[in-house]
C-alpha cells in the first residue's frame, strides 16, 4: 500500500492529469474504506509522529500496518457579533481538535468584557485565539471581506502548517466529528477550494451588480446599515463575474495569493466589491474562476447544509429536530442556520459528536490518532459525487 501512496498526493494543472488520478484515487479509497471498515470498528487512523503539511511521513493504522495519507489541518475562523459570546464558545467545541487552529471573532458590537470573558474561556487551548482588535462588520457589506481578509492574513501569519481556511458564523454547527471531517479531507488533493458558485447571475444583476453602495462601516465606529448611491454601474468588461454562497472552504495557497497579492488580480477585484452588496458571496467566487491557476481547482459546493423556503426569504430557514434526518441525508459537513440553544444541537452533541452538552472541556489522548466514524461515509459519498467525472469539471466556473 505504501508505494500506492504517490497516487493519492497530487498537483495537478491539466484535466488529463487530474482525471488519471481519479479512477486510483476512488478504488484506493473503497478498498481502503472496506478495510478500516471491516478491520477496524471503531476503526483508528493513528499517526507515528506529528505531521506537517511538507512531512512526507505516513500514517498507519494501528495493528495493519496500512499506510494511510496524511491527515490535513484545518484553520477555522468563526465569528459573531454581540450576544454571540456563549455560541462561539459552544460551536469551537463541537469543531475543536487538537490538530487544527482557531481563530475566533466578536465584532465591534460586542462589548470588550465579552471579548474577554470568551478569551479567558478558551484561553487553555493553544491553537484558539481570539482577535482582540475587533473589526466593525456590516452584514452583506464589504468589511465583512475585510474582516475575513483580516482573519486569513491572522492565521497565516500564527500558523504556518494548516491546509484549508473554513468559515463559521455563530448560527453553524457541524454535523460530524472533526475525526470525520480530517479523514476524508486526508485523501483529497490539497489545492482544491470548496465553493459553491455560478456566473448565471440572473436577477442579481439588478440588485446586486449594477447598484453602487458604500459601507459606512469603513469610516464609521457605530453599526449602521450599507447606503445607496444614486447612480448605477455597467456590468465589468475585464473580468467575469460569479456569485454563490458566503461559506467557503480554501487552501492555503489560494489565500496566500489573495492575500499577499504578487497578481493585481485579488486587489483589483477587492476595490471593485468595496461598492457591491453582499461582497462575501461573490469576492472568491470572482478572483478564483478569473485566474487559469485556480478555476480548476475549484469545486462547486459550501460544505453546508442550508435550507431555504420556496420562495426564498431574505434568511434561511432555521433548522431544528424536524430537518435532522434531511440534514444528515445531505452529507455536508456542516449545517446553518440554527437559533441560539436550539434542542437539535444537543442531539447533535449527543448522536453524532458523542458529546454530552454540559460538558465544557475536551478530552484528547493523543491528538495523533484519527477515529473516524460512520458519519464518514456521508462525507464520502458526497465528494464522491463532487468529485465524479459528471459532476467536477463540467461545474467549475460555469
Ligand atoms: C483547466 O481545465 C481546462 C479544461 O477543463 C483546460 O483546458 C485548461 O488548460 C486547464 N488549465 C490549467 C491551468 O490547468
Ligand atoms: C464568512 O462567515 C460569515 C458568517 O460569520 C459570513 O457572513 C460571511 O459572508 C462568510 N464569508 C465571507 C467570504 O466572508
Ligand atoms: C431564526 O431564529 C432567530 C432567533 O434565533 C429569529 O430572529 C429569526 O427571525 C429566525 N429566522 C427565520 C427565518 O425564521
């Protein structure tokens, strides 16, 4: 198995090279899922050493000897707004792992005693922090991509090791174990980016394109919300626009060239969505799918289960006890939006996350050593379906 290993750990810049890859890819991966699966129950994904992301160390699974690949680290950043103290610290524990790091975010709202009662709070874990220079964030303006831009320039700065970035607000939670969500993510490429997108933009020309709206936020110490200007814009002719979901999976490499900004590209694109409302849902989307290195790393899907009504309304819908089977059914990693305490976290605690609610720390023997549960194949499934050949290139920047 070990010598198989180079099938699994890619880079890839042309669809021959990438479709090569993939027949190898899924049948290594079933079979090593039938293995951990019949093998293994509860099965282990162990690591002899710690791992960095230019380690080429394996991992094995205790008592076969199997090689396994790498297990990734996720850099999560999640953030909240005033009263939101209490749900980042319940949410970074249902996401905690040992391997990952933590940034986390009250906004200006939030008041300084808050921001200090959430510090002190997780202030034992070493891989958490909290920002202490809180940005004030206008929802669907434009700090909102600075206050995320921040975030990234944060973590890159702190940790040097992680993979991908993830993006949670106070109403997320994830619908499997962080054990679960490594696992998988051990057998991708790491250069893809998860995030779901499309240039058929419709209506959205009109609310969201053509309108000229300033963030007082940039200027402003209060909240207030985004003001129109009379005027409207043309559509961009130097570069083609994408809009999708706020939430987003990216590599480390992707941001590093949006935030280090060798190519004008990410700048450029950055002052054109100071003045487009809803920026988050179209700022990535846009600078990925306008640069030949990266549309093809792209794959379409935010990792979250989200549920609108039909016909839409401005927020989704709140999920509770009643979506939990459908939930589950999507395979989505993580799910929004929940309310505040809602009864489905706590059965999410307890039937997925093998968590007790009121348990406040968390326990890790060894942070080496990967359980992943059956929880995994729902993820499994789902990118293997993402990633299948009717499914991936055919919806990239499309
Ligand atoms: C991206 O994929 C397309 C076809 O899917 C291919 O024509 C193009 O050369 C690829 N670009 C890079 C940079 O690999
Ligand atoms: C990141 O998460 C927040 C929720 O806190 C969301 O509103 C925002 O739009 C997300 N995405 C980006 C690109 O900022
Ligand atoms: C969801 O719940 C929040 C309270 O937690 C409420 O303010 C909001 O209006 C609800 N949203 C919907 C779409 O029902």
């Amino acid at each position: 198995m070990s010598t198989k290993r180079s099938h699994l750990r890619f880079r890839f810049t042309s669809n021959q090279r990438f479709n090569s890859y993939l027949a190898p890819f899924f049948f290594l991966f079933t079979i090593l899922s039938i293995i951990l699966f019949l093998a293994l129950k509860p099965s282990r994904h162990s690591i002899s050493k710690p791992l960095s992301t230019s380690a080429a160390a394996s991992i094995s699974i205790s008592g076969t000897g199997h090689n396994l690949p790498e297990v990734p680290r996720f850099a999560y950043f999640i953030t909240g707004t005033r009263g939101d103290g209490a749900r980042l610290d319940r949410l970074l524990r249902s996401v905690y792992h040992p391997r990952n790091y933590y940034l986390l975010h009250l906004d200006l709202e939030a008041s300084d005693s808050e921001r200090v009662v959430l510090a002190k709070n997780v202030g034992s874990m070493k891989n958490v922090m909290v920002v202490g220079k809180a940005n004030l964030v206008t929802s669907k303006g434009p700090t909102m991509i600075a206050c995320l831009l921040h975030a990234v320039a944060i973590l890159l700065k702190e940790w040097k090791d992680w993979n991908w970035f993830i993006n949670l607000s106070a109403s997320d939670y994830p619908l499997m174990t962080q054990d679960d969500i490594l696992h998988i993510f051990s057998y991708l490429p790491r250069d893809l980016n998860f995030l779901e997108h499309t240039t058929n933009i419709g209506w959205k020309e009109f609310q969201r394109a053509r309108p000229i709206i300033i963030d007082p936020g940039l200027y402003h110490s209060k909240k207030s919300g985004v003001f129109w200007a009379k005027e409207k814009r043309s559509m961009p002719s130097s570069f083609k626009l994408f809009m999708g979901s706020a939430w987003v999976v990216l590599t480390r490499s992707f941001l590093e060239f949006c935030v280090w900004g060798w190519d004008n590209l990410p700048r450029t694109l950055l002052m054109y969505y100071t003045n487009f409302l809803s920026s988050p849902e179209g700022y990535f989307h846009t600078v990925i799918c306008n640069h030949k290195d990266y549309q093809n790393t792209t794959v379409n899907h935010d990792m979250h289960y989200i549920k609108w009504d039909n016909p839409p309304k401005q927020y989704p819908v709140n999920l509770t006890i009643q979506h939990f089977a459908e939930m589950l059914e999507s395979g989505a990693p993580f799910a929004h939006s929940f309310s505040k305490d809602d009864p489905v976290l706590d059965k999410i605690d307890t039937e997925i996350l093998g968590r007790r609610s009121e348990q406040s720390g968390v326990v890790f023997e060894n942070i080496d050593v990967i359980r992943p549960s059956m929880s995994s194949k729902r993820l499994e499934k789902l990118v293997s379906d993402l990633l299948s050949t009717q499914n991936f290139r055919s919806r990239q920047c499309k």
